[in-house]
C-alpha cells in the first residue's frame, strides 16, 4: 500500500469512529466528539485476552484502519465506505 492511501485510510478511520461514537451516544455528548479529541472515548486497552489468543480489541483506530486496508484491497472505495457498510463487512466474515 503507497503512502498516500495509507494517509488516506487512517484520516478516514477516525471519521469512521467519530461517525460510530456519536451513534451511540447522547445528542449532549455527540457534540463533544471530533477526529481531535477521539482518543478520549475510546478504550485504553488496545487489546484483548480471549480464547488464550491475544486479539486486537475492536472499534479502535488500529482496528477500523485493518478492517479498512481489507476493505480496499477487496475493492470498495474509501470515500463510499461508513461504518454501516463496515459492521456489515465484518458480519459477513
């Protein structure tokens, strides 16, 4: 993947999560969240201990930017992709 994707991909993972945050938050807190303070809403720990693996947690940016390299390569374009069209992406895996 060239460097201008990949600058692409992770400036869109964060709109993704801004995106999914304030779904799922009150109308109050939603207008708190942006791509500056994202960080803030998001879990601490990174990653997961689950069936004696060490997996990835989701709906954090590293997570969204795999689940997007994916996505591309499988050939959606990044600017058509919301994160309705994520969630549905990952049930179908």
């Amino acid at each position: 993947m060239n460097s201008s994707k990949s600058k692409k991909i992770n400036k869109h993972s964060k709109s993704i999560l801004v995106e999914w945050l304030r779904e799922n938050v009150s109308e109050k807190e939603a207008a708190l969240v942006n791509t500056t303070n994202i960080d803030k809403f998001l879990p601490q720990e990174k990653y997961i201990f689950y069936n004696s693996r060490i997996n990835l947690n989701a709906y954090t940016i590293r997570w969204v930017k795999q689940i997007l390299k994916k996505m591309v390569k499988n050939g959606f374009k990044l600017e058509n992709i919301s994160m309705d069209k994520v969630e549905k992406y990952i049930n179908e895996d």
